[in-house]
C-alpha cells in the first residue's frame, strides 16, 4: 500500500545501489532523507555523495549518528547490513521500524512481482524468465541482479521479476509475490543471518502463509526444499520431479509440462544452449513461470534457445587452441563450486579457485574434486585452509599462485582441456566484487587467446 511521504524524516542505511536508489526515490515524493554509512567515504563515492547532497539527500559516512537517527519514520536498510550490526538494536530501542528496498518498492507499484530466491541458480533463472516473458510482456529484471526496483517505478510493468537474495527476503516482510520461486537450498551466509536455520527461514519467508504467493514453484530434487514443499498447503508447482499434477520435469531427454492435464512438451534438453544439469533446472523453473502468465509452448522454446549464458555464470570467454577458458566468477560458494565441475562431466579441468573465505565446510567440494579436477590452482586468503582440507582429503595436485595473473598462467601450463576459474569464496580481499573478478580473468585471458 502506497505510503505519503512528504515531509516525513526517512533514514536510508548504506550508500549502495538499493540504498542509494531508495533514497532519490523517495526524496521525488517528498520525503526528507537520511543517508548513513557506516564505512568512511572513499574516492570514488565523493561524486555520488555530491549529486545527493544536490537533490536534498542529506549524507553521512564514517558511523551512525543519532543525529540521522533521531525521528526516523522508516529505515530503509541495504541488505548488506547484517541483523547482528548494532544498529539494528539503536533502531529497535528508537522503535524506528525497518524495511528493503525491494518492500518499499512493492509498496509503492502496482506491478506483480515474480520472485526468486535459493542458494544458486537466482540471477540465471531471473534472467531467463524475464527473457521469455519480454516476448509478450513488459517484464524487467530487478532486485539482487543489480537493478534496484525503486528505479523502475517510473511506470507500470505488467511484471516486475525480481532476484531475492536472503538478506533481501529477510528484511521485507509484507511482499506477496504472484509467483515465488525456491530454487535451491545449500549451506551459506551463516554470519549474517547467525546461523543455518536462519538462512532457510529467511527463504522461506517469500512462502509464509499470511502472504501467501498466488503460485509458489519448489526444487522437488532438493531434499530440503522438497520437504517445505509437500507441507506448504496452497497452490504450488514442483520441478524437477514428475508429480500427479503441477510439474515441470525432464524425460527422455525432453522437458515437460504438466498441469490439471496430460504432459506438455516444451524443448528437447540437446536444444537448451545453457551448460550443465543445475541449468536444465533453472530452465524448468522458467517454463513454469512463462505458463503461469500465460506464454505459449512454441514462443517458450524459442525464447529458451535463443538465450545466452548470463555473464559471470560459466560464461564462455574463448579458447586459445588447446584450453577452453570458462569464467564462473559468480561461485562464491562451495556449493556452486560443485554445481559448475558438473556442467564438465568427462572432461579434463583445472580448476582456479579462492578468494576471501565463507568458513563454510569444505568436505563435498574436495570429494567432487577428487572425482572430476586434474588439478587446483589457489589464490586469496583461503589457500592454506582449501590446501589442507584437499590434503586431508586425500588431493595433491595443488599449486599456490602468489597472483591472479600467475594462477592463469600456470593453468595454461597444463595440458587439460578445460581451465574453469570458479572460485567457491567471496571476492572482496582482492576485488571489490564479483564482477569486477569476473572481469580481470576475462580481461587477462583475453591476452592469451
């Protein structure tokens, strides 16, 4: 429900994208704003900073006042802001309440949302359902992709499909989604949300029953995911798995889709231009959605075959005549990690991989990687404990890079077919994110091909 802002005191936390969008959305309705980050201001802000400060946009860095603080309507909170910071408990004690960027938006548009969430998968999947549903439909991607929805509610979108990350979906309590999407479920974010449990619950907040979503589509190959399924008592849509009713599953190497009916073929998998079995899934899961809202089968197919691989996302950067070089800079879990070595079954790899690291347990990835690498080059802050878990494990073709640069140079010293930079950490003790990593390989590797 749309809110009045004019005149009202709002605190926006985090001079983010989403933060930043928040706010200059929120000051051309009226609002006095309220800009606060906690980290000091670095060069680079100094221009966005001044072009707020223009707008009326009041701005600090360096810590929290209570000054900003101080008769605060709503907090708007970027979801980099963990629950256990601090000022989470100054925000309570002023019973200032809280909200994302992403319920505000909902809030204040009438556009349905699509979202999707889980551990892997997200950006890909929002990224192909938008593709398919822009055939017909006025369908922008937003949220955790990188565009912050406050920056499309110049108008009315017939559906707004959005990627929500966990912080996003814990801190947005009021969205009810017309279709929700749970993808997957693995072990990650542990610091933030203080724990295991509190990650999956803040998944699963996008299905709590008093906001229910209009269709809800669930993993019916993860364990986890599958078990909420089959308790959640209202409409819903399983991939993955062929059911009685209600599916999208694969066959004879074919996807169908089945509703109150018999099986619809959609595409054959040989069709699909995505690598690996997790993108035959995300594919699934687009199929369900593009039906819900009502995209035919031939326009579906189409759409599937002529989308690219997202970049980032074992993303094809080229070949120097004996090594293809992949770039999954994405990975920044051990669980994607696994899921990208699988889209390379029978093939020979080297594998590039660390950066700053999750603390998450090592033990699957170091048993896959016994299975399918040939050898593991490490760099960042996680090589010596990679290393030691490798060796416990059993794993010795390791080699320590002291650079980014050596790491993909003694790849290419090896004779494997495939070097795939999937570094299953966070990027920030060497980049400032993901992508940024994800250019550099591709900018180095383009130097040798």
């Amino acid at each position: 429900m749309k809110r009045k802002w004019f005149d009202k005191k709002v605190l926006i936390c985090g001079l983010s994208k989403s933060g930043t969008a928040a706010a200059e959305y929120l000051n051309s309705k009226g609002a006095d704003c309220y800009l606060t980050e906690f980290k000091q201001a670095e060069d680079k802000d100094k221009e966005l900073i001044e072009t707020l400060e223009k707008e009326g946009i009041h701005v600090e860095t360096g810590g929290h006042s209570d000054e900003f603080m101080q008769d605060a309507y709503v907090a708007i909170m970027s979801p980099g802001i963990s629950p256990q910071k601090d000022i989470y408990k100054r925000l309570k004690e002023k019973n200032i309440p809280v909200m994302s960027e992403i319920e505000l938006a909902y809030a204040e548009t009438l556009s349905p949302f699509i979202a999707i969430t889980g551990t892997n998968g997200k950006t890909t999947t929002t990224t192909l359902i938008s593709h398919i549903l822009c055939s017909e439909f006025d369908a922008p991607v937003c949220g955790n992709i990188g565009v912050p929805p406050t920056k499309l509610l110049d108008k009315k979108h017939d559906f707004l499909v959005c990627e929500m990350s966990s912080y996003q979906s814990e801190l947005s309590h009021t969205i009810q989604p017309f279709i929700a999407c749970f993808l997957n479920w693995s072990e990650n974010h542990i610091d933030w949300h203080d724990g295991l449990d509190n990650y999956f619950k803040a998944k699963a907040r996008l299905f709590a029953l008093e906001k229910a979503p209009a269709f809800a589509v669930f993993n019916g190959a993860d364990e986890k995911v599958y078990a909420f399924a089959e308790k959640y008592p209202y409409e819903k849509y399983i991939f993955a798995k062929e059911t009685d009713k209600n599916c999208c599953y694969e066959k004879d190497g074919k996807l169908y889709f089945k509703a109150k009916k018999d099986p619809e073929e959609i595409i054959a998998v040989e069709d699909i231009p995505l690598v690996g079995e997790h993108n035959v899934q995300n594919v699934m899961v687009a199929i369900i959605a593009a039906k819900l809202c009502g995209v035919s089968n031939e326009k579906i197919a189409e759409k599937i075959k002529d989308f690219k691989a997202v970049e980032h996302r074992i993303e094809y950067v080229g070949t120097d005549g004996k090594h293809k070089f992949y770039n999954d800079s994405k990975s920044t879990t051990t669980e994607a990690t696994i899921v990208a070595l699988r889209a390379f079954p029978e093939k020979s790899v080297t594998l590039i991989m660390g950066g700053r690291d999750k603390m998450t347990d090592l033990t699957g990835l170091c048993q896959k990687v016994k299975e399918c690498v040939n050898n593991v080059i490490l760099i960042g802050e996680a090589t010596q404990r990679f290393r030691e878990n490798l060796e416990k494990n059993g794993y010795s073709n390791i080699y320590d890079a002291k650079s980014f640069e050596e790491s993909i140079d003694k790849a290419i010293e090896y004779e494997n077919e495939i070097i795939l930079f999937s570094p299953a950490c966070a990027s920030f003790d060497m980049f400032d994110n993901f992508e940024h990593r994800g250019e550099e390989f591709k900018k180095y590797v383009g130097t040798k091909i």
